[in-house]
C-alpha cells in the first residue's frame, strides 16, 4: 500500500496555507491588536479594576469588535515599506513597528460633501490641506473617516512619500475589521465604502497604483475597474475577499 509523502520535515507542522506576504501581514495584525488589549488590561489592572470611558471603550471594541488593524507592504519608486494602522487613535499609539500618526489633523478629519465638490477659491485652502495621493486628488469624507485604518495607510504615504511621489507604485493590504454581530465577532478582510472609494481613486489616474488585498484564504486579490465601478463593485470585491456581496465572515484560516 502506497504511503503519503510528506513534505515537511518529521515533527514540524506544515506551514499555513496562503501567501506568505499576506500571512505576514495578518500577523502583523493581530500581534499589535493582541498586544494593544494586553497593555490596555494591565492598565485596568493598575488602577484597580476600574478604566477611563475612553479607555474601557477601546479595550472592547478590540476584543468584542468595533476596531480595525491594516497593514500594507508598499513599493515607491524602488523603495518599499510596511505599516500598520489602527481605526482608533489610542490604539494607533502603541502600534510599533511601521506605525505612524496615520496623517494630519486635516487629512483625518476630511471634509464634508459640499466642500470636496466646491468649485469655489475659497475652499481650495482646505482641500489642499485635506488632499491625500497623487497631486492631493482625493480628499476623504468629514466625520473623521480619513481616520479609519487604511486611510491612515494613505494619510501617512502620502506625507512620507509626497504627493507629487505616489504614482506608479503598489500596496497590498491586509485588512482586520471586526464588527460585534449579535454579541459574536465577525471578521472581515474588506475596507468600508468610504475607504474602498479612497483606494479606487488610487488605482485610477493619476496615481495608478496597483492595490491588492488579502482574502479570506490569504491570497492577494486585485482590484480591478470591475470592483470600482458603480453601481456593484463593493460587492463585486466583497465576494473576492469574504465570499459574500456583504463584509462579513465568522472564521478565517
């Protein structure tokens, strides 16, 4: 009777499967989450069992859902980097390695619908200060949306990088949302509306940057002019990256 061949060596485990970029980036992730949860409870510790509002409110939306890490492998003109970003500021403070103050006050507060279309002087001032990517060219919705994780990927290149630098390049993304869906945590790999918008005008001219992300099998997928397009391309990419038009999965490998 024939016999399997192994193909690791006897006694170690067999790697995981998926690409080991995108392996690397989701460790990345949850290795800052974990250790986030972990300084945030020997505070709790600290102080007697009792946290600040702020503090208790970002301690469960790690754990309990509510927080999103990414983090992105860069390459820009003939560099590359790697950086990891957190929806929360109290958070985003403790991350480490690749961090960064994820943009300007500007650039994460966004502007709001009215002045981002305005073809006025007047608020050329504050579009500027706002722009992100190739020439500033996309400017982020107000409420604090240039906040949220992959923004702040965009926020901090930009600064880094330029905005007359960022054309050309590549970013693959790893992307840990966790919601709280019916007192369960539910994973994604998706970017919000907002934020998938934000990396379609990366794509698209000026900037032309090639974006790939991680999917539920830890493969990159590329986005496409299929998944920007409107109506249907966030839920063209949502079957790329959770296997449903809706963000949202409760295991991943």
């Amino acid at each position: 009777m024939a016999t399997a061949s192994l193909n690791v060596k006897a006694g170690k485990p067999a790697p995981p499967p998926g690409d080991p970029k995108c392996l690397a980036l989701k460790a990345r992730n949850e290795a800052e989450r974990e250790k986030f949860i972990k300084s945030m409870e020997r505070k709790k510790r600290r102080k007697g069992g009792k946290l600040s509002q702020d503090d208790q409110k970002a301690l469960d939306k790690a754990k309990r859902g509510g927080m999103t890490y990414s983090s992105s492998q860069n390459s820009f003109g003939g560099s590359s980097s790697t950086m990891t970003q957190s929806s929360s500021g109290l958070a985003n403070g403790q991350v480490t390695e690749g961090g960064g103050p994820g943009g300007t006050s500007a650039q994460k507060g966004g502007l709001n619908a009215k002045k981002r279309r305005s073809q006025s002087p007047r608020h050329d001032k504050a579009k500027k200060e706002a722009g992100v990517l190739c020439n500033g060219s996309h400017v982020h919705p107000g409420g604090g949306k240039g906040a949220h994780a992959e923004a702040k990927i965009a926020n901090n290149l930009t600064e880094t990088l330029g905005k007359g630098a960022m054309a050309g390049g590549s970013m693959l993304l790893n992307i840990d949302w966790r919601k709280n869906v019916k007192k369960k945590v539910q994973h994604s790999g998706m970017p919000c509306a907002d934020c998938h918008k934000m990396l379609c005008a990366a794509m698209k001219e000026p900037c032309n940057i090639k974006i790939q992300i991680c999917d539920y099998n830890n493969e990159p997928q590329t986005l496409t002019e299929e998944d920007c397009a409107d109506p249907g391309g966030y839920e063209n990419l949502c079957e790329k990256i959770d296997g449903d038009i809706a963000p949202g999965r409760f295991t991943t490998r």
